[in-house]
C-alpha cells in the first residue's frame, strides 16, 4: 500500500488549523477543551497508523482514491 504523503500532511495540517480556530475562538472550560484536543490527536494517531497498515482498521475514515 502506497501511502501518499502530500495527503497525510495536508489532512494533518488542516486538522490542526481546524483545532486552532476551535481552541482560539469557541469558549470552552478548560477540561473539556483537553478532552477534545486529547479525542482528536488519538483519531488523527489511529487514522495514521492504519494509514500505514501498522494497525487493523478499528475505525473507517474515508478514504482517498
């Protein structure tokens, strides 16, 4: 499986200019702020792993063709 790498960190970029804006502009209590950064950044890790075929699919993303 070949792995596109303009399109992993195109979708990683965009994923953290997304949390950026969430962080900087919505108002939110600071442990619900970290539970959705952490909720995130455990997605975006799983979605590269099987991504890389490191892991089997536990959740599906869509997918790029």
């Amino acid at each position: 499986m070949e792995v596109n790498i303009l399109y992993l960190l195109l979708v990683i970029i965009v994923v953290g200019v997304v949390m950026w804006i969430i962080n900087r502009l919505i108002p939110m209590a600071a442990p619900f702020k970290m539970l959705l950064n952490l909720v995130v950044v455990a997605l975006v890790v799983i979605w590269i792993l099987q991504l890389f075929g490191l892991i089997p699919t536990i959740i599906s993303f869509p997918q790029l063709k």
